[in-house]
C-alpha cells in the first residue's frame, strides 16, 4: 500500500536560491519521520510544500495518492498541521476554535460537538475550554493547535517544529500524544532541532542541507541514541571537512542508505484508503459543506468584530466626525481652466464680458447662437453660460448645468456680479434671470453628503475588512484557514460576507447618528438607496482586500490606503467638481471607481446625474479586477518572506 505522503523529486527556487533540492521521500502510516538540518536547510519550505502552502517548482507531494497544491481541498481534508508558533485566533475560547476547525473539515453538527468533547477530554483542557486563545500559555497553544490537527482524523500530520521553547513536562506531554496519535496510524513529518526528539519519537530521521538529504538515520524511537543521533549529526555537517559517509556509518551503527525515487513522475501513485478519516463521504454533501463553510466564515467576521467594542465605536466616531465636518468645511474654486460661455450678437457685451471674466480668472467662450451654448453646457463643455440676447435686451439670463450645486453656487456670484457690469453699461437696464439654479440648504447638504458617502464607505471597508486581513497575515492566522480543506475562493465569500454585514450595521448607526446633526434626504426610493450602498461596500471590500494582500504589512496598508483614499476623493469630483479640474485629471477620474461611485449616489440622491449602464459596469469592473488581484496575491500567501 503506498504511503499516505509521498514527496516525489520536489523542488522549490527562491530565484536563484535553492530551498529544496530534488528531494523525495516517503512517509508510511504509522510512522514519525524526523528533518534535522541547520537554518536555512530547506526543513520549514519542505513542510508548507506538503501543506500545500507553496506550489512545488518541480516533482510533486502526494498526500493519500492525489497531488498537493495550494487549492486543493481534497489533500488537505487528510492533512493535520502543527507549526512552531500555533497561529490560532486570539480572540475565540478553545472550545470555538475546535468547533471552528470541525466545521472548516466539513463535519456535521453532531459529530463536531462530539469530536470537541473528546478532544478536550484527550489532551487534557476541560478547566480550559472557555478561555480565550490569547490569555493561553504558550504550551497550553500548543495542545490546543495540535487537538485542532487531529481532531478530524487526518491520515498526516506535519508538524514543524512543535515544542520550541516549551517546559520539559509539556514537551513530553506533547510527545505523548503525538506518540499515541501514531499508534493509531497517523503518518508523521516533523521538523525539529532537538536531537532528543528525533530520538525519541522518530523510527527515521533525515539530515538536510542546502535543501537536499545529506543523510538518513534509523534511531528506532529510542531515547538512548540522542548523543549518537547528535554526533552523527554533527559528522554530516562537517563532511565538506574531508569526513565521508563510510567514516560516518563507521562510527554510528544507525545510518542508512536514502532510497530516492529518480525515475520520472509519470502519475500519481495508487490511492490510500481513507482508514483515518472520520467523515464518510455521503455524510456532506459537496454545496451544502460549502455553504456551511461561507456562513461558517461569516459568523466569525461577526464575532471577531463584536469581541473588538473599541474598534466599534472608533469607526462610528470617525465616520461620523468626518461627514459632519466635511458638510462644513467643502468649498468649491474656480480657475483659469474653468471656460464659462456668453451668448451675445454684440462685440462691445462680448468685449466687456470678456474683460470681466478675466478679473475672475475665467476662461470667456463665445456663442453667436443659444442652442450651440445649451449644447455645450449640457455636455460639461462649459460650466455656466450668461445669454444676452439682442432681440430681448430686456432681460439677462444666467444659466447653469444643475448637476453640482457647489458648482453652481460658486459659479452663480460671479456671473451675477459680470451681468450687473454689462447691465450697468448698457444703453437700457434688464432684468437678470437664474435659471437651474439648485443650491438650496438642503439640496447642497444632500448634495454634499451624497460625494462623502461612498469616502465612508472606503474608510469601513479598510477597516474592517483590510485590516482583518492584514491582521491574519501579520499573526499567521491566515494559515490556520489555509490548513484546513476550505478553498481560497470560499475563504474570500465568507469573509467578504460578514464584513458586508458588519460594515451595514456601522454604516446604519453612523447615519443616524449624523442625521441628528446634518439632516439630508436619502432620495425618493430608500431600497435602492440601500441597493447601492450595499453594492459600493462590495466593490471597496475587494479594492481593500487587493491592497491587503499587495502590502502584507500594517505600515506599508496605513500608507497606500492613505494616499489612494486622498488621490480618489481629489479625482472623483467630491472636493473639486468633475468640470472644472484639467483635462489630464479629468481623464484620470475617469478611470477610478470613486468617480463613479459618487455619480451614483448623486443621480439616486438628488437626480443630479443619470446612473447609465456603464457606470455600474464600470464598478463591476473595479470589483471584478480588485477580487481578482487579491485572489492571486492570496494563492502565494506563504509565511515565507522570500516568496
């Protein structure tokens, strides 16, 4: 019967260094195989390659007869995982860490709750199993990642590294149990520096160097051979001093020969049976497992947020705070680049306009006729236009695009003081006509809150969406998800899924909260409203979930998150109106998802503007890309700086 991990001429590059060279190795059921090697010798990439954390450069690992790579949940439905610093979550009790592992497998209610039960009762944390995981012990961690490994069953068990720095009692409380977990047929790859462990759990032990077994040892599990175990150790570093293997198995009776497996990988070696695993296959069903895992991820986003009270209220507090400030401070100014149109037959109205605009630092354009100006107004060509018409020199009319009452308002005072100048000059005084005008105190508030909205959104979405995955990255909790059979694309859905609703639920006690201060309609049908709030959180989670992924490092995620949050609220027409910023900015904003997001909640607001097809492809886009980057960066995630 092949063995349940099978390592086939696998190798692994970091450019030009060579973690893993060429390497294979079997690993049989029931049997402890040990890696001893100094720093740097390939021991940890060789055991996130066969956790399916990193994808093999060359050969393969077959775990129960099919292939290991870094989406495969089949493999990892067989894998149980142990590494040196235990990445659990913090801040769930040991009880909700183990029914979160049952559930991740795929286990069902009742045989999760029994499997928890007996877990708690084998590696001996009853009097624990309220207690939160960050108030743990370091080797009260370590029987907690270890109950999570094998609670389930798994056929493997890869532990790198599992009892440094431990108490002498705990260590081998640890390697008792790891002991009896093999007596019960587990296969076991364990990583280790301490030569009194290999010898005493490991039947084999392999000494690496520069990625590549050096040498084999067969201690048998005996304490007794530690010094020898060590001394042959040190012998095999020392061979480039002029020591050969035959001197070496001279001097311990215990070396043996490395059997590798050079011929080519033609296919994956016959299947083993599932004897170790303790779900049936027809006890899940595959959608349903799926299903339960994305609600599973959800209900701990959830949980995690609601465990974190200081969080809560800082992001109320700051949304809050910055819609009712920015209702207050948000002023519009004019340029040269701004172009304002003046219908007239008239050169000496024409001339006068021109040199008034001027004092303003407007850019004058000129109509002979009204249709061509409306023209242009509507297509944002110009931002107002003064029509003075010689057939009704009676009246002066002032028009305005209606689209952004900040514009407007800016724009209406001076065209009022530049039709008072030509009207003051006149042969005969008219009356001066606004038209379009919109800037009431309501509809500039609602207005205004309208561009701000979709800011909020992006700031919840970094929070408390990015930062949780920044967080699992830096604490290594990513890797407690990526142990488990749960695919990477499931991970994304439940998550985004509970930060959707954790982000609603801030964003409803912050609007109402703001409402008692700054009062602004929601528009004429409140669902849609909703509607597209909810579909612009989902586009800022994936834009900060690509930054997370991308930067990996709070400092470097605080960074690009301030500078893309600053460089978006400038191009998408919120601080400065669409119509009046330079045509290299104009172009620009049209290819950020704010500007779009802010045309949205505008036209559902106020009807300023018209919600076309393209805009909500155009959020679709963003979000299509920006799930998509973050998935990729995701499926290299290793704890590997190098990689």
């Amino acid at each position: 019967m092949p063995a349940p991990l099978s390592i086939q001429q696998a190798a692994k590059h970091y450019g030009a260094i060579k973690a893993v060279r060429d390497l294979s190795l079997d690993v049989p059921a029931g049997a402890i195989v040990g890696l001893l090697g100094p720093n740097g010798a390939g021991k940890t990439t060789l055991i996130r390659m066969c956790a399916g954390w990193l994808d093999a450069d060359a050969g393969g690992v077959f775990v129960c007869g099919v292939r290991q790579d870094t989406d495969a949940a089949g493999p990892r439905r067989q894998l149980g995982i142990v590494s040196r610093d235990a990445p659990l979550i913090d801040e769930l009790s040991v009880t909700e860490t183990l029914r979160l592992h049952a559930t991740l497998h795929g286990m069902p209610g009742p045989a999760a709750a029994a499997a928890c039960v007996q877990a708690l009762e084998e590696y001996r944390l009853q009097d624990f199993a309220r207690r939160r995981i960050g108030v743990l012990s370091t080797g009260m961690r370590q029987r907690v990642a270890i109950a999570c490994a094998l609670l389930h069953r798994p056929a493997v068990l890869l532990l790198d590294e599992p009892t440094v720095g431990l108490d002498p009692d705990v260590r081998r409380h640890i390697w008792a149990c790891l002991q009896d977990a093999a007596r019960r047929g587990v296969a076991m790859l364990l990583a280790t520096h301490y030569f009194d462990e290999a010898a005493t759990l490991c039947q084999t032990v392999h000494v690496l160097r520069n990625g590549a077994i050096t040498l084999s040892l067969a201690p048998g599990a005996n304490p007794d051979t530690a010094h020898q175990l060590e001394r042959a150790y040190l012998d095999a570093l020392g061979a480039d001093a002029g020591v050969t293997l035959e001197e070496i198995r001279s001097k311990n009776e215990f070396v043996v020969p490395h059997r590798r497996t050079d011929a080519p990988i033609t296919a994956a070696p016959r299947a083993t049976p599932l004897l170790h695993h303790s779900i049936t296959p027809s006890s899940v069903t595959p959608s349903l497992s799926v299903l339960h895992q994305i609600l599973a991820l959800a209900w701990l986003q959830i949980k995690l947020w609601l465990r974190m009270p200081k969080h809560i209220v800082v992001s109320i507090a700051l949304g809050a705070s910055f819609l009712v400030l920015a209702n207050r401070v948000m002023v519009v100014r004019l340029g040269p680049h701004v172009s304002v149109g003046v219908h007239t037959q008239s050169d000496n109205v024409a001339l006068r306009a021109e040199r008034e605009f001027n004092a303003f630092h407007l850019t004058m354009v000129r109509y002979p006729s009204l249709e061509q100006g409306t023209r242009d107004l509507k297509a944002d060509r110009i931002i107002g236009l003064m029509s003075v018409p010689d057939d009704d020199p009676r009246a002066i009319r002032l028009l305005f695009g209606g689209r952004n009452p900040l514009m407007d308002r800016e724009l209406a005072a001076t065209l009022l003081q530049v039709a008072s100048q030509v009207n003051s000059n006149a042969h005969r005084r008219a009356r001066i006509i606004m038209e379009n005008n919109r800037y009431t105190p309501e509809v500039m508030t609602t207005f205004m809150t309208a561009g701000l909205l979709p800011f909020l959104l992006l700031a919840l979405a970094s929070v408390n969406h990015g930062l949780f995955w920044l967080c699992d990255y830096e604490r290594g909790t990513l890797y407690t998800f990526l142990a488990t059979p749960v695919r990477r694309s499931v991970l994304v859905a439940g998550r985004t899924l509970g930060s959707l609703v954790v982000m609603l639920a801030t964003f409803a006690v912050t609007i109402a909260i703001c409402r008692q201060f700054v009062y602004w309609d929601i528009g004429p049908q409140p669902l849609l409203w909703w509607l597209v709030v909810a579909g612009q959180m989902l586009v800022m989670c994936g834009v900060f979930f690509a930054i997370a992924t991308l930067c990996r490092r709070f400092a470097l995620y605080t960074d690009a998150g301030l500078i893309l949050v600053l460089v978006l609220m400038f191009l998408s027409g919120t601080l400065m109106p669409v119509q009046t910023m330079p045509s290299w900015a104009r172009i620009t904003s049209f290819l950020t998802p704010t500007f779009y997001a802010v045309r949205m909640m505008r036209a559902v607001m106020l009807g300023v503007e018209t919600v076309l097809p393209r805009d909500v492809l155009a959020l679709a886009f963003w979000a299509a890309m920006a799930f998509a980057f973050g998935y990729w960066r995701l499926r290299t995630a290793t704890l590997d700086h190098r990689a």
